[in-house]
C-alpha cells in the first residue's frame, strides 16, 4: 500500500488530502470534507485534470481580449497544446459569456468557452 | 445637488453586493459610483477559476462571477456612473466626483458606503536596492496587462512575494510562454492560498524560496537581473547567500494596502494592523452612515467573503437609512480583544442592541499555529473553542457570535478572541 498526500484545489480550503493506493487502484481517501476533495483526490492520483483559463484576442471590441476557459476539466498534460490553440486563435465581438469559441479543443472533446462579455 | 439614499463608492464585488443588499432591504435611491470603465472591478482581470463556490455552489471565473452580481444590479434598476472619480466627501456626506461627462459634481448622501478596495504596495514602498529600469511591475499590473489589454510585460520572469496574484501570475505568464524562474518570499510561509501553491507553481515544476529576497536590482534602461538572497529571523539578508537570476521582468506580489485616502480626510478612524477602518458590528465607522465593506475594510482572500459582508453592510445602510438603528451608546459598546496570536477583528465593537441574530467575526493570525485552537470569550467565560488543524497568515479565519448568547451574558463588557495551544 502507497500513501500519497495532495492539498485539494477544489476550492480554497485547500484541504489536505491523504490518498491509499493499492498499485493503481484508489483504496481510501481521508482528509476531504467535502465530496469535490474525494473526487478531486482520486483523479490526481490516476489521470490529474485542469481547467484552462486565458485569453482570446478580439476584432472590434471595446477590449482587446476576452477571457475563456475550457467548459470541463480536460487531462494536465494537455494544457500547453490547448494553449497554442487559443494563441492562434481570434474573434470577432460581440462576445458573450457561455459563448463557444472553439469546440473540442486539442482534441480533448471539451469546447473553448467565452467567460466575459466583449461589445 | 442631486441627492440619493445610499450612495457606494466603488463598484467592485463589495459595491456591487452592498447596493444590491440595500435594495432588497427597501431603499430605492442608490447610486454606485466607479472609476473604471466597466463595473467589476479588480474580477474583471481575475481571469482563472475558483470563484464563488461559497454563493454560488459553482465554481466561477472573476469576469463570469462579476456579471452575477452585475446582472443584478441591472435587474433592480440601480444606479451607476463609470469612469467617475470620487475626489471627497465631507462629514455631511456630500460626494464631490468627477467625470468627463458631468465635471465635477457634487451628490447628497444620507449614507455613504466605502468600498473603494484595495492597491498593491509598490516597489517604492519595499525598499528594494538597485537601479530602476523598466521591466518591474506590480503583479496586479501585469495582470492587467495580460488579460485586458493583451499585452506581456516580459519573458524571464522572477516574481517577489508568494501573495495569491503573485502565484496566478506565475502560472499565467508560464501559460503564455514566458519562464518563470522562481517565486521567493520573504517570510517563511506563504502568503497565498495552499491551493494556487500546487496548481500555479507545483503544476509548472516553479521553485519557491521562502525566506528569500530581492537584494539587488540590475539594469539601466530595461531590467537584465537580481540578486536573491536568504533572510535570517529578522528578514535580514544572509551574506554568502546571494545567488543571480538572469530575468527582464520583476513582478512584485507583496501585499495589499486599502485604499483609505478619502476616508482618512473624513476623520474615519483607521485601524493601524488592517489598514481599514474600525468599523462596529453593522459594519458602521466612528461616523454615523458611513459604512465599510471588502478590501477597503480588510484584505480578503475570497471574494464569497466579501460579497457576504457587503450585504451585510448594505443592509445595514438601508436599516440605518429606515431609522431602525439604536443610536450608540457608547456605555453599551463592547469592544472584542484580539490578543495571543489574533491580529485584529472585523468588527472591531459590538453594540448588542445592533447586532443581527449572529454575526461573524473575521480576522487574521499573526503566524504559523498548527492543531490550535480558536477561542472565544465572554469577560473571562470561554464559549467557543475549535480546532484549526493548521492556521496561518495567509488564510482568513472566523467566528460566529450569535446575539442570545452575549445577551445572557450578565455583565459583559469584554469579548476576547485568541488563539489557543492544546492544553
């Protein structure tokens, strides 16, 4: 049996997570208060996951960027490669919060969504 | 003169929670002032996620949490100028404000809610050597620059101080290609939240020197390096220590000061450990009707936070407003002790007769306490003792004191809060 210790960043408690492993299976997970912390605790210690958030450049909006973020969680190491599809990428405003900018990004099957409103 | 029932100064989560409070609470006549050209305020470059899992139950990006709150206040049909600076108010709460559109203007207040925030101390104000070259920036700035305006400040990045915007902005300029070479810290904790330590450095494979500093500055005209060093106990540079990072870019994460001018000029009392004002258990200054929310009154590090106490303080306008508020009596104020480890308290006295069934008490530790535990007492009857697996600097801690309890209290004049050991 592996004991991996985490600090959850489900939220900003940042709970500290004690994880069992048995090879690659989850055994027991303590230290959680909350089910996002078990939840959180047995991803990062099989396939960790993140929410990508950046910026998108825009055409004739009051601003230059509009903010975005990956609608799911999407595999850690895919992070830089969505990043170069954001960097290559600009809109057109209006830009509207909920707004899809690019669908299945890198591949992951998660869309590229508008997290700010740009006129 | 124009005059209104409450007017907000700032229109950031605090004011922005506070007006739509007092409006829910009766009050029709309130106007929010804010200088930036969109409300929001700091949310709007706040562009990772982690937002309001408190208010909302979701997590929410700054810009997607801000429009909540903004949606709202559209909704109620309330008042706001953009791109208006307030320049005074006087102790008759007449705001004197500018614009480009009216000039300068001045508004009649019944009650004046400051919510004003909070700014980035500044290179100036750390005494750091070395020359002066382009290339350092508040990491609040570059972050602005970054999100809003599309620009990057610089490639080879040393950030100073460990402060939560200091590790987004490791994370950030690491996402758009610069490296970022270490994070170092002064104090031998973090000032961030556990959390952004592992996703923002940890993620990103970023060092992080704790008890370390910037002891020199090189460059002329743009930044080619620095010089860290380790600090001993009393934060003074180690010599031998030194160690030269290559960098064209110094982001500067060191703390946060409210931004208290115009309340200074109105004679509100400041409290020296927050930088804020004293402020009572309706969240009220020494001044009657001038009330204060958010970053303004203390440095928070979640924005659930400060949109639950602006809606306390907006509530507490409108009951001000509606004359539902005891006049103080200054014989039944009872002011909270922050002593073993307690640096302060918000609020700072309770006038009972004020107070809302509970109120919640927030407030920061002095240092590192693991497996202590926060105490609470009445004159000398403790009536609250919880344990904190670990506490530190960085991390807002509270306590909830509910009205039955202190009212039972035969002849309470003191309200301690401390920190205790495992005794």
């Amino acid at each position: 049996m592996e004991k991996r210790n985490l600090t959850c960043i489900g939220c900003p408690l940042g709970c500290a997570l004690e994880v069992t492993m048995d090879q690659t299976t989850v055994v027991s997970i303590t230290g959680n208060t909350c089910k996002r912390g078990a939840d959180y605790a047995a991803k990062e210690v099989t396939h960790p996951t993140r929410i990508v958030t950046s910026t998108v450049c825009v055409r004739g909006g009051a601003i230059p960027m509009v903010s975005v973020k990956t609608e799911h969680d999407i595999p850690k190491e895919k992070i830089m490669d969505i990043m170069k599809c954001i960097n290559a990428l600009t809109v057109d405003a209006p830009v509207h919060i909920g707004d899809v900018l690019l669908s299945d990004i890198a591949g992951c099957g998660v869309n590229l969504i508008a997290t700010k409103e740009v006129l | 003169m124009n005059s209104y029932d409450i007017v907000i100064i700032g229109g950031g989560p605090a004011g922005l929670a506070a007006a739509v409070s007092a409006k829910k609470n009766g009050i029709d006549s309130i106007l929010i002032l804010e200088r930036d050209r969109e409300l929001g305020g700091i949310l709007n470059q706040c562009i990772h996620n982690g937002f309001g899992l408190h208010t909302f139950k979701e997590e929410l990006t700054g810009p997607e949490y801000a429009k909540r709150f903004i949606d709202q206040v559209t909704e109620l049909g309330i008042e706001y100028k953009l791109n208006t600076m307030v320049m005074d108010i006087s102790t008759e709460k007449v705001v004197t404000a500018m614009n480009r559109t009216d000039g300068l203007f001045h508004i009649e207040a019944k009650a004046v809610i400051l919510a004003m925030g909070c700014r980035e101390r500044s290179r100036g104000a750390l005494n750091i050597p070395g020359y002066r070259p382009a290339g350092i920036y508040s990491a609040g700035t570059a972050q602005r620059l970054v999100n809003i305006e599309g620009f990057m400040p610089g490639r080879k990045v040393v950030i100073l101080g460990s402060g939560d915007i200091g590790l987004i902005m490791a994370r950030r300029m690491t996402l758009e290609g610069a490296e970022v070479k270490v994070v170092a810290e002064l104090m031998p904790y973090s000032g961030g939240l556990k959390r952004n330590i592992v996703q923002c450095l940890d993620d990103f494979g970023i060092p992080l020197k704790l008890s370390h500093t910037v002891v020199d500055i090189r460059g002329k005209e743009r930044l080619t390096g620095i010089t860290l060093a380790q600090v001993d106990e009393h934060n003074k540079p180690i010599p031998g220590t030194e160690e030269d990072y290559e960098c064209d870019t110094l982001l500067l994460s060191c703390g946060l000061i409210p931004e208290n001018e115009i309340s200074r000029a109105i004679g509100v009392d400041i409290n020296p450990v927050t930088s804020g004002p004293s402020v009572n258990e309706s969240l009220e200054t020494n001044i009657p009707g001038i009330f204060a929310c958010g970053n303004v009154l203390h440095v928070h590090d979640l924005v659930d936070y400060v949109s639950e106490e602006a809606a306390s303080a907006g509530k507490n306008a409108a009951k001000y407003i509606k004359g539902g508020m005891k006049t103080a009596d200054a014989r039944k104020e009872i002011t909270i002790q922050a002593t073993g480890g307690v640096r302060y308290t918000v609020p700072k006295t309770i006038h009972i007769a004020n107070m809302d069934d509970e109120i919640t008490v927030r407030f920061r530790v002095g240092g590192v306490y693991k497996n202590c535990y926060i105490s609470a007492y009445l004159n000398d009857e403790r009536i609250i003792r919880r344990k904190r697996p670990i506490m530190a600097p960085g991390e807002m801690e509270e306590v909830k004191l509910k009205k039955s309890v202190l009212e039972a209290k035969h002849d309470l004049n003191e309200i301690t809060i401390k920190i205790e050991e495992e005794a």
